[in-house]
C-alpha cells in the first residue's frame, strides 16, 4: 500500500519533471555503471521486498525500481531518458512497440535459466519473438476481471453493461488507460478489439464521453483503486484480477469486494520481461531474468500480486494444490477464455481517442 | 575603461553562474521546446521539422480549446476564491489585529504551510472532501444529511477548492504588503472628511490595493493554471487541466511535438496574462507619501 | 454674554496602557477662535487634538462639540475638519477628486453642481486654481498643504483642527504660509485649532496659547500675557526664551523683593507679589533682551564675562558667565548697544543692569 502510493505520487512528479529527468539521467548513468545494480521500471507488487532481497542476496545486485500506472508510461519514460532503466516488464500488448522503437535489445535466451520451461503459448509468442530474435522474456500473466460490492448490489452483475449503467452513477471506476477502448469495444459487441475501424472507434468514443458522468474517477495505479474501492467511493470497476480484492479485502473495512467475469469474457494478459537497449548492467540483468523463473522468483511475484506464474516448472514445489488450482497453473487453457492483449495495430489512433475522452467535458 | 577591464573579472565571477543558469536552464529548454513543437511525428518516434501541422491540430480538435478554456476558468475561480478568502484576511492582519506580535503569528500560519509538501495538503483535502471523509462525518453525525454525500469530491468544484487552499498564501503576502503599506492617515482622513468605514474601504483602501490584488492575482492565476496535481488527486473524470494534457502528450501519448507545441501555447498563454497584469499594475500605480 | 464654547473638554484623559498621555484636562474655546496647543514632542497636545478629532477615543471625561457629547461619536460624525501634518492627501485621485471627497458623501446631499462651485471656491481661497487634474505626487510641499487645507474647508466645518500643519515646510514657504493661515481664519471666520511645537508660529497666528507640558495644560493665554507674565519657569522658556537661575529672597520692601543669586550678587524684584510670604528659595527669570550694558555704579547690575559671541545679523548673541553661577546667560543686543561697550571678544568682563520690572520670580526649589 505504502508502496503503491509512493508508486504513485512518483508517476506524478517523474512525469512532471520529465526534462529535468534527461539530465538526471546522465547522472544515473555515471552512477549505475560504478557498482552491480539493476533498475527496473515496472508495476506495482513486482519489485516486492520479500523475494527482491532474496535475488540481492544471491546477486549482489542492488535492486531499484520505479513503477508505471499503464503501459504506455513505458514509452514515455524510456524517450524521457534512455539508461536509467536496465529491465522493463510491459505487457504483451506494448511488446511489439518496444522493439520497432528501439527501446530495447534482443534477448540470448541461453543465458536465461529456466526459459526452457515457460509455457510455449507465451515464449513462443509471435510477438515475443519476432525477427529472428527473442525480444522478452515472459514473467507472469492474469486478467483484467470486474470488481465490485455484492452489499451494494440487488442481483449479482454479469456483464460490462454494469459500467454503463445510470443505476450506478458516481459509483463507476475505469482504469484510466485505453484498455478503457478494448472494454468498451466488447460491450458495443465488436470482435475485433484491437483493430477498430474508424467509425467503430468514433462509437467507442462516443459510448465513452456517454459514459463519463456516471465516473466517479478514472483510476491510474492499483493503489488508487484500492483506495477508492476502501472509502466507498466506488462499488464497481474493472481491475487487476487478483490485486486489488486481495488489498481492499486485507483492509477490512467492515465489507467485502468481490471479483468477476462478465459474460463478455475478461481480458488476459502477460508481461515480460525486456532488456533496455545499451544497459550498462547486462549481467545483472540476466541473473534476475534467470532468478525470476526460479521458484523463488515465480511464487513471490505470484504471491505479492495475486496473479498467475508462466513457469510451471519452477512454482512446483512452492505451491500447494488449492494455489496452483487458483492461479491456473497448467491450465493455460484458460488463456482462451480471455481476450488476450495485443498491440492495436493504430496504436497511435487508440491513443488519441482514449485521451480525446478525457479532455471532453 | 580602466575601470571596466579592471572590475571584469569581478563581474564574471559574481554573473557568470546566474547567466549560465538562466541560459542552461530557462533560455535554451524554452528553445528547444519551441522548435520541437514544429517537429513530425511518426508513432512511436519524432523527427525534427518545420511545418505548422502541431498547432492546426491543436486549433481544429475541440479537446485541446475544450481543456485550455476549462483551464482558464478554474484558474479564474481559484483566483476569485482567493481573492475573495485572502483579502479579508489580510485586512483583518493589517487593519483589526492591533499585537504586532499576534499578527505576525497569524501572518506565519498563513505562510507556513507552503512549506507542508503540496502533495500532502492536496491529499488532505481527498480525507476531508470524500464519501468516508471528515466533512461527510460532520453532516452526517450532526444530522444535517442522513447518508454521506459524494459531491464533494472528483469533481471541478474540489479542484477550485483545494487550488484556493494551496494557494492562497500568494495572494495574502502581497495583499498584507501593500495593505500594510497604507498609511493610516489615510483612512483618518477620510473619516475625518465624513465617509465612514464602509464607502473608505471601497473608494481608499481597495483602490490602494490594487497593486497587491493584481500581482496576488497573477501570481494565483498562473500557479493555479498551471497545476496538474489537483486533476489527478481530487478531480473527477471531466477535471483534466492543460498541465494534465502536456503530461499525456509527453507522456502515455507519445507524442512529443504536439506536447510542445501545446506548452508553447501555455507559455504565450502566461505571457500575455502577464502582459496585461503589468499593464494594469502600471496604471494603476500611485505614489505612497 | 457667555456663550457655549464651540469645542469643549471636560476632565478628558487619555492613557495607554500605564502611559498617562493626556492628564485629566478641561478647555474651552469660543467660537471663531485661533487657538494654538503649543509644547514639546510627547506633551500631549497631539492626543488633545485627536480627542476632538475623534481619532483617539477618550479614557475618561466627555468631549463636547457645540454643546453636544461628541465623546463616542466616530471622526464621520464630528463637525470639524483636519489639516494633517502629513497632509494624507489621497495619491490615487486628482487635487479635485481630493478636495470633493469630503462632499460626496450620499447623506451631505450635496448636488453635483454646487459640489464643483464649491471645490472651485476652496481652490481659489487657497490659490490653487489651475492644478487640479494633478495628482498629489506631482505637486510640491507648499501646493500640498494647500490641497490639505482646501479639502478641509470646503466641509465649512465649525471647527478646523491643524496638526502641525507647517512643519513639513521649509523656512521660507513656512512665513508665507503662516500669513495665508491668518488670512483663512479671518476670511472663513470659523474656530481653527492648531497643535504646533514652534512658539513663533504660535505667538504670530494665536488667538490664545495652551501651553502644555507632560500631559498637562501649563498655562493659557493671549501670546502677550503668556510671554508677559509667565506663570511658570517651563512656560516662561518655552515662550521666548529666560535666563533661569536660582536664588533665595533676603528681604522684601514694599511691592519690592530682594534676591541673592550665585556669586552673592543682589538683585531687586518687583514682581515678586505673588511669591508666599514665607518662601525663601526662588527661581528669577531674566528675558535676554532685558539685560542691557550699563554703567558699574547703577543698581540692580550683574557683572558678566563673555564666553562666546554670536552675530545675529541686527542683534549680537552673547553667551555669558558669571561667578558662583553654573549656567551661562545669555543676552541679545542690539548692533546699537554693542557699540556702547568697549569690547564683546571673550573673556571681556561686561556689566549689564536689569530693571526690577522685568526680573520675573517664580515659586520653586531648583531650576527646571
């Protein structure tokens, strides 16, 4: 919690002082290149103390890192100042963007212990490896489901029709990204998400700025909207499955929130790990992708987050029956049911729409 | 000339860091955003050009003039709310607290908490405005509202109200410097010519001020017009702020050169704002004897 | 006869904490008055006049305008008008917007045309006309005092209260000023009263001196009868200026006293009446121009030694010394006298007669 926040208010400030970061970023260079260490820019709950010391310990690398609220803080943050950063963990959808950018360097998967054993349907990734190379190195993946108070609810909700529903006006979150397109899209009915027309996505868009009085607040971290969720001021919005019932309900307000998946299917998606282009810390930056599909690596960042290992092999013997039933340890089967992520192929448009939304009134 | 090349390397020493300051820090960024802002871009990169197409997109897509005149009206209440919260209170510090001592004790607990981090007094207003908050309590507890309201909070209304709260300090130092500037001879005179307290606030004392009330008001308008805090901690979903925009332009939209040309036009924004407060202050300036 | 004095203070005191400003004090002044509070800095005669201004709220005692209890009654509802010392003219408006700003108040009903006639008519009675779209920052002392007085007195108020109102001007402007201060009191014919710490100005413009000295009234009265008859050392130093020694009276002859100053020289009094019979420690008061170079042999001499001499233009000052004396005297002489005596350079002994007329005896141990 108290990470998320920070996580937060430093989104804010980095975000702000994005030129004064091209200097200090000069700086971190001069600095990191001095002693073993490793930056990584990443999500809340994936830099846990709990299983980052134990990487320390066996390393010697020193881990700092910094957090994103959407994947596309990536981008912006990596063309603020290329080399603060060694390793970033975007997700499946911004992988692609990554490479033709040329943020980032081919992966030699030899030197990632355990990459053998990671689910084919993710290292095999035609997006994960594209051009003859490998460009990242999977991590965890999960679904983004519906959250919402069953105490404030007569009947139990079952489709995304419940974030556009008058009934529940001022009580709506939506994560503030344009993953707020794709949810929308599939309530509209359309079937390719990540390829709208244009006049599918001026509906979108319309449905959208429809939609806005009945938000309460747009939320940009999993802290954020645990909060809101905390002090009541959202019964419902769509979240990371996993995270955020697990931080609101530790809370113990005195009620309970519940996830689920609307009847328009839940969203899937994986992140992986990515080596920044000219690190200075390549070696670090093996030794945590290979410590990350250790067993220590796969069930701490499992466990801090609530989310779903993509290494069966190596959360073996570190969970029991009832958690690897939970976190659909192999049961990639259950990746169909979702609407995995991929890149929009206008990613630039999808952009632009999603942040037309929020400058309208 | 003697003189000149004798004392030059004095004068080096004692300009050539603020000079270089000034250059390295201010007069080149603003360069480099200017010309960025003529820039192409080609998602997800930018190239460097010459052509006008930033600000045509800027001027033909309602969102921007959407958020630029939101960002000038909330800008305009902060600064009446301000206005209107931070002259009393300096007239009450200058003109009805008689101890020097107690009015420089009030005058410090109105300035000392620029130095409470901002995040910090803007999060407090999200504890004392939301659904579970202080305010809500209070309502509740005293039985004026029987469930706790949420118009408090995520909305323009909290913004203006945190904005005034954070920076009301800038408009009371200069309020309280100018105020306390009028001689009190003044207001003597003009009770001893038969104009009572109310008509020598009005045609002595807020003329006076002016000068107070204007840079107050400048200096409130552009902190407030160029916050982005505010949006993201208690705005709701139509609060975004021009600062709010250049933030997504550089950062999650990728999309450098707009982001510049848009910061471009804050900056003539500001400077025409600037423009006219000087205008007016230099108009309405008189000489204190 | 007696009339309603136009301003009067009953038992009116004024204290700041345990500062005393202003002792219980009671004054009248007749209509049509010049009256002038004359003292030193912190005497109390700037509190007097904000007391009737209305600026200073009394601690004890009524304030009276007319007849009427002004005691709690604000600035804006006393009739009188104040000259500043500082003038506090108004710099955001024009010498006419200054000078109407006392009219324009909605509950003096005054319409808008004879409002300009008589902001013209008080320009013109202070010779200021021309100036009027001027601001205060543009104009000089002398105009601004002038500006200071016309907005005053376009009121007519009853009574015009001046602080100091010539101070702020040099010396020259000052003399012509003070004319101009006569000139109004004539030609308006209402009550001025006038707090100053320059005795000339008070003996030139003054009706009636009060004279004040730490919080209290020292004496009043006509410039002459003050500088005349003193009633006490401090009024008989302020006004003018007086030779103070002491002495002790040896004998008394008729309306005649006899006095032992320093040095065991006797001087005769005769206007010693008013000392108590059985006093016998005085103080004399001799005025400088009353002590005159003589011939050794008359009565009533003191012989003098020059310490110093200062030349005066038509008069010669001359410090002086005498044995047993521990102050030096001072004396003013004509060009005329000094040609009289052989020799005014230091260190010259001089002998100089005083009539026992002007030998002024006050009650009291020591000198002030």
């Amino acid at each position: 919690m108290n990470e998320e926040k920070r996580g937060m208010s430093m989104k804010i400030l980095k975000t702000a002082l994005i030129a004064a970061m091209a200097t200090a970023s000069v700086l971190a260079q001069t600095a990191t290149a001095m002693s073993a260490e490793l930056n990584i820019l990443t999500w809340e709950g994936y830099a846990t103390e709990g299983f980052i010391s134990k990487f320390e310990a066996a390393s010697g690398c020193k881990v700092t890192a910094a957090y994103v609220g959407s994947n596309d803080d990536f981008a912006a943050k990596l063309a603020a100042g290329g080399g603060v950063y060694d390793i970033i963990t975007p997700s499946l959808d911004t992988v692609p963007m990554m490479r033709l950018a040329g943020f980032v360097a081919p992966i030699d998967t030899a030197k990632v212990e355990g990459s053998a054993d990671i689910y084919p349907e993710f290292s095999q990734n035609g997006d994960v490896v594209a051009e003859g190379s490998t460009w990242a190195v999977p991590l965890i993946w999960g679904s983004v489901s519906l959250i919402y108070r069953p105490d404030k609810f007569a009947s139990k909700p079952d489709s995304i029709a419940v974030l556009f529903d008058p009934a529940n006006k001022g009580k709506i979150s939506m994560w503030d990204d344009k993953s707020a397109l794709y949810w929308t899209a599939r309530y509209l009915g359309y079937d390719n998400v990540f390829d709208l027309t244009d006049e599918q996505l001026e509906a979108v868009k319309a449905k959208l700025i429809e939609q806005k009085p009945l938000i309460r607040k747009y939320w940009a971290s999993a802290g954020e909207l645990t909060e809101l969720m905390a002090n009541q001021e959202v019964f419902v919005s769509n979240a990371w499955t996993g995270l955020t019932s697990k931080d609101v309900n530790n809370l113990k307000k005195g009620f309970e929130v519940v996830e689920f998946t609307p009847k328009e299917k839940a969203e899937g998606w994986m992140d992986s790990m990515m080596l920044v282009k000219d690190t200075p810390n390549e070696e670090c930056a093996y030794k945590f992708m290979s410590f990350m599909q250790s067993p220590d690596g796969q069930c701490g960042i499992a466990e801090s987050t609530g989310y779903f290992p993509v290494n069966p092999k190596a959360v073996a013997g570190c969970m029991d029956e009832q958690m690897k039933k939970d976190r659909q340890v192999d049961n990639v089967e259950f990746v169909k049911s979702l609407v995995m992520w991929q890149q929009p192929k206008r990613l630039d448009k999808y952009l632009e729409v999603w942040n037309a939304v929020k400058a309208a009134p | 000339m003697t003189l000149t090349r004798r004392t030059f390397p004095g004068f080096a020493a004692l300009f050539s860091m603020p000079f270089a300051w000034v250059l390295l820090l201010l007069v080149v960024p603003y360069g480099i955003m200017i010309s960025v802002g003529f820039w192409t871009r080609q998602f997800p990169l930018f190239y460097p050009d010459f052509q006008f197409g930033n600000y045509a997109q800027i001027f033909s897509d309602p969102q921007y003039t959407t958020v630029i005149l939101r960002t000038l009206k909330i800008a305009a209440l902060v600064t009446l709310g301000a206005l209107a919260l931070g002259f009393p209170l300096a007239y009450f510090l200058v003109f009805t607290v008689r101890s020097a001592a107690l009015r420089n004790l009030l005058y410090m607990s109105v300035v000392v908490p620029l130095w409470v981090s901002y995040l910090l007094r803007a999060y407090t207003w999200k504890i004392i405005l939301g659904t579970d908050g202080a305010l809500n309590s209070l309502l509740v507890s005293t039985g004026i509202v029987s469930a706790p309201l949420d118009i408090f909070l995520y909305n323009q209304t909290a913004m203006v109200i945190t904005l005034v709260y954070i920076f009301v300090p800038f408009m009371v130092m200069p309020l309280f410097t100018v105020l306390d500037n009028i001689p009190r001879r003044l207001i003597e005179a003009s009770e001893d010519l038969g104009v009572g307290p109310f008509m020598t606030f009005w045609k002595v004392i807020v003329p006076l001020s002016l000068g107070g009330v204007i840079a107050g008001s400048t200096m409130t308008f552009c902190l407030a017009f160029g916050d982005f805090v505010a949006p993201v901690l208690v705005g709701g979903p139509d609060g975004t702020m021009v600062a709010n925009l250049l933030q997504t332009q550089f950062g999650a939209a990728l999309n450098w050169p707009l982001g510049s040309a848009l910061a471009t036009l804050v900056l003539v924004i500001v400077l025409v704002l600037l423009q006219i407060s000087s205008r007016l202050d230099t108009a309405g300036r008189v000489e204190l004897t | 006869m007696t009339s309603t004095p136009i301003v009067a203070l009953e038992r009116v005191a004024k204290t700041y904490g345990v500062f005393t400003a202003l002792h219980p004090t009671d004054l009248q002044v007749e209509e049509g008055e010049f009256v002038t509070l004359l003292g030193p800095s912190g005497c109390g005669k700037t509190t007097t006049l904000r007391l009737i201004g209305g600026f200073e709220a009394a601690s004890a005692g009524r304030v009276r305008i007319e007849g009427e209890d002004v005691t709690e009654r604000p600035p804006y509802r006393r009739p009188v008008n104040t000259v500043f010392q500082d003038y506090a003219l108004f710099p955001h408006m024009s010498v006419a917007e200054n000078i109407a700003y006392g009219l324009s108040v909605k509950s003096n009903n005054i319409p808008k045309v004879e409002r300009q006639s008589r902001v013209s008519e008080a320009l013109a009675m202070v010779g200021l006309d021309g100036l009027t779209h001027r601001r205060p920052g543009e104009l000089s002392g002398g105009q601004r005092q002038r500006v200071a007085m016309a907005r005053a007195i376009v009121r007519r108020p009853r009574v015009l209260l001046l602080d100091e109102p010539l101070s702020a001007l040099d010396v020259k402007l000052r003399e012509g000023m003070q004319v101009e201060l006569k000139r109004l009191h004539r030609e308006l014919g209402i009550t001025f009263i006038m707090v100053t710490h320059d005795q000339t100005e008070a003996l030139a413009l003054s009706d009636r001196i009060v004279v004040m000295n730490a919080g209290r009234i020292a004496q009043i009265g006509s410039p002459s009868e003050l500088y005349d008859n003193p009633a006490t050392p401090y009024v008989a130093d302020f006004i003018g200026a007086t030779n103070l020694l002491d002495g002790q009276v040896i004998g008394r002859d008729g309306d005649e006293i006899a006095l032992r100053i320093g040095g065991g020289t006797i001087i005769r009094s005769r206007r010693g009446t008013a000392i108590p019979a059985n006093a016998k420690n005085v103080i004399l008061g001799m005025r400088p121009e009353r002590l005159l170079p003589s011939a050794p042999d008359v009565a009533n001499t003191l012989v003098l030694t020059v310490k110093e001499n200062l030349f005066h233009g038509d008069r010669l000052r001359l410090e002086l010394t005498a044995e047993g004396i521990d102050r030096s005297i001072f004396t003013e002489l004509p060009r005329t006298a000094v040609a009289a005596v052989s020799s005014v350079d230091p260190g010259s002994r001089l002998v100089f007669h005083i009539d026992p007329a002007d030998v002024m005896v006050f009650a009291g141990e020591k000198n002030p």
